[in-house]
C-alpha cells in the first residue's frame, strides 16, 4: 500500500498531488488529434502521446498513466483495430511511462535510450519535489535500447528516433515522423509555461537549448510539434521557447556569477517579466525560480 501510494501521489504535469485514482479514472478525457495521415497526438493527464497507425500496425510515444490505460487503449481503438506494435518512451519520468505495464500485457515492445531503462529500474529521487520515485516492474521496463538513434519503417512512415544528450534528463529523445512533417519533441519542449528541467536526472538548461536548436534545424513552417506538454505546437512557438530560455539561462547566470544568494535571487524577480505568460503551468513562478537556480549553479 505504501508503495502504491507513492506511486499515485507523484504526478506534475499539471500539478503535484492528486487526490488518487479515482481522480484520474473518472475525470480526465481522452482527446484526439489528427496531424497528418496516420498520425495523431493525444491528451490526457500527463505527457502527450503521439502515434502512427496503419496497415503495419500502430507506434505509440509514451504512456501516461497506468489509472488511464483503458480509456486511452479505447481512444486508439477508435482510430484503427490494428494492435499496437511498439511504444516508444521520450524519457523516463512517471508522467509518460506509468502505463507502460499496461501496455507491455499487450505484448507490445518497448523501446527506449539505454537511460531511460536504467532509471525505470530502479529507485529515482527527484531532488525538486523530494520525490522517491519506485522501480518499475520488469514487464513495464524497454526490452529494446539504443545509444543513438533508432529507426523504424512503419506504416508508409520513416520513423526516426535521435538521442539528444543531457537535455530534460540524460535519456530524452526526440521522434521525427519525415513524411508526415511532424514531430514529438517529449519533455525537451513544454507550449506554454515554464518547463522542468530535472537536475537530479543530469538534466541541463544548456542541453535543452542545444536539443530545441537541433530541433528547430530540422522543421520548417508546417511542421507539427508535439511539445510534451502543451498544445500543439509549430517553430514560431519552439523558436520563443529556445528564445526564452536563452535569455532566462543568461539572466540566471549574470546573478550567480555575481555572487547572490538563492534567497536574494527570488527577492530580485527577475523573471517577472515572463511570469504572466509562462507561470500559470504547474511549475509557480518561484518554484520554477528556485529550480531553475540549482540547474544553472550546479554547472557553475
């Protein structure tokens, strides 16, 4: 029982605490986008999920939570009858692989960066939100890993999947659907507010910037972008975010080199200009402050 809680209590996509299951059980809709033929993005609570689905079967990208599997099982039912091949994981926090045990009973194949099956097996300590996140059990763990990248020919798509080092965490990647012009770029890109950058995961702000510019190199106007949390996105709103975070990266910097303390720091405010547009997520302006502080300092 206490490690179910554990489990249930962690969760900050869009806040901290749930109340449990029956929040997300009963409350939280499946919704459905279609980006391109054979491609869509849903949401729910937790980490976007994209997919291609065709004549060879479906690849899904990531899984939210274990709470919600049937009703997103059920969602993608709706769009093809064919099962469910692979499931991809951008990285390895909760939000986005909680419900891989549901989907590995299907017999589908998880597939991963060598990282993220390091870190879902075994205990994680999440600094920022003193958060012990348990193991998962083996069914729920990648059987394929790769170091670089990994590709997949899968329903008229060229799939690519690209490693993209020391960004969110140590073990994000980065899908590209070529044909389709679309692509997911997980937790490397949150629409709209302050994102989470997971310095007990080697996660780093620099990393980010590097991953989003990679990013950036490869789209253009139509591109579709699955941010991991968010809307729906395109390159005008990447090229704010890496924008953002580059001026937020040498204001922080600026302060640390000078010498202020954390505490004079959050007195200082000086993200107060970006409050208003990016603080309403579930990082609060101060949290995302004081994060991104230890961030920054730790490569100081």
């Amino acid at each position: 029982m206490k490690l179910f809680k554990a489990l249930f209590l962690f969760l900050f996509s869009t806040s901290l605490l749930i109340a449990g299951n029956h929040e997300v059980k009963e409350e939280v809709k499946i919704t459905t986008t279609k980006l391109a033929t054979g491609v869509y993005m849903l949401q729910g609570k937790g980490g976007n999920i994209g997919l291609s689905i065709g004549e060879d079967g479906i690849l899904m990208i990531d899984s939210q939570f274990a709470p919600l599997s049937e009703k997103i099982k059920a969602s993608i039912k709706e769009l093809s009858t064919k099962p469910i091949k692979y499931l991809v994981n951008t990285h390895w926090h909760f939000d986005h692989t909680n419900g891989n045990e549901n989907i590995a009973k299907d017999g589908v194949i998880i597939v991963s960066h060598e990282n993220v099956k390091k870190r879902l097996s075994e205990d994680s300590f999440i600094k920022a939100f003193n958060k012990t996140v348990p193991a998962l059990p083996k069914i729920a763990l990648p059987t394929i890993t790769f170091t670089d990248k990994i590709d997949f020919d899968l329903n008229n798509e060229n799939i690519e999947v690209i490693y993209q080092k020391n960004a969110h965490t140590d073990g994000d990647s980065v899908i590209f659907f070529k044909n389709a012009n679309v692509v997911h770029a997980g937790d490397i890109y949150f629409n709209g507010f302050y994102p989470f950058i997971d310095e007990s995961s080697k996660g780093d702000v620099e990393g980010v910037i590097k991953a989003v510019e990679y990013i950036l190199s490869r789209v253009d106007d139509n591109t579709k972008i699955i941010p991991g949390h968010g809307k729906l996105s395109n390159k005008k709103e990447l090229t704010y975010y890496k924008e953002t975070l580059i001026e937020l990266n040498k204001r922080m910097k600026k302060l640390i080199t000078e010498g202020k303390t954390l505490e004079e720091i959050v007195a200082l405010k000086p993200f107060a200009d970006y409050d208003k547009k990016l603080g309403g997520g579930f990082l609060p302006p101060e949290k995302f402050l004081k994060i991104f502080y230890g961030v920054v300092k730790a490569k100081q």
